[in-house]
C-alpha cells in the first residue's frame, strides 16, 4: 500500500522570489496537509548529505551550490497516496517540459532552481523526513 507522507522544500530561488505563499495554498488545494514545516538554510555539507544519491553526476556541485545560496522552506505532506499525487502536482524536473499549471512549470526557472523538491518513494520520504525533523517535530 502507497505511504501517505512525502517530504517537499521550497527552494532558494522561489522563497526569494515570493512564491512561499502561492505555493502552500496550492500544496492546501490539492488536498495536502502540512504536519511539520520549517523556514531553514541549508549549509553546503547539508546540501551536499541532503542529495548524496547525487554525488557522481556533474550536476551535483551547482545543485548543492544552488540549494545552499539561501532560505529553503521544508515541510512533511500527508495525503493518501502522497507521494506519487505530490510528484503529479509538482510536474516533469526540467521546468520547460512540465505541465501547465504544475509547481516547476508555474514558479520554477531552470533545472536546479525548478521550484520544489518532491520525494520520489516512501523510503525516501521517510530517510528525508527525518533528515529535517526530530521525532518530536514529526505528527
Ligand atoms: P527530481 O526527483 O525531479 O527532483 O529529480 P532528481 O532526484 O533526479 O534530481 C534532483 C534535483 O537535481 C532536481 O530537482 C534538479 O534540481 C537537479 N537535476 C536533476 N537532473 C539534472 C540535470 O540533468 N541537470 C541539472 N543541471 N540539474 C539536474
């Protein structure tokens, strides 16, 4: 059975170009619930642990460059079936190729800066969820 929590971070780009706001309502719209959130900067080493998984392509040094240059905010989603249906609202990675109306296409810029991370499997979403929040943070 599909897991009902996923991990998201509004990245540096759309907090700073104030999309924090637009984006939530639209994460409550598409029948979310926030149950852990945090306004957070990311040093270098937490960017570089946060996409270990990456560490051998040649995007990562611009990636956890990027994910490091300023205020992210993360949040724990619950829904059922929240993965796959957070992965569907947030769109294709690569900005131009998602669709209308999806959170890259609508506030994201270019490949690194597409807006919103989105775990991509429940074991993710967990090893995620608890790389940001403490037990006690997590509902
Ligand atoms: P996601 O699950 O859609 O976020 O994609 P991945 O897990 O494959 O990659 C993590 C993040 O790395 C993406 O959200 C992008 O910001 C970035 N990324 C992935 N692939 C590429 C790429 O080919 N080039 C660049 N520049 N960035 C990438």
């Amino acid at each position: 059975m599909a897991g009902n929590k996923t991990l998201t971070i509004i990245k540096p780009y759309a907090v700073n170009d104030g999309y924090i706001g637009s984006i939530l309502s639209r994460i409550n719209d598409a029948g979310f619930r926030i149950t852990a959130m945090r306004f957070t900067h990311l040093n270098i080493k937490d960017a570089q642990a946060f996409y270990a998984i990456h560490k051998d392509k040649n995007f990562f040094d611009r990636l956890t460059a990027f994910m490091s240059s300023g205020p992210i905010v993360v949040a724990i989603l619950e829904k059922d079936n929240a993965v796959a249906d957070y992965r569907k609202l947030i769109g294709a990675t690569n900005p131009e190729e998602a669709e209308e109306g999806t959170l890259r296409k609508l506030f994201g810029r270019n490949m690194e800066a597409n807006a919103v991370h989105g775990s991509d499997s429940d074991e993710n979403a967990d090893i995620e969820s608890n790389f940001f929040f403490s037990k006690m943070e997590r509902f």
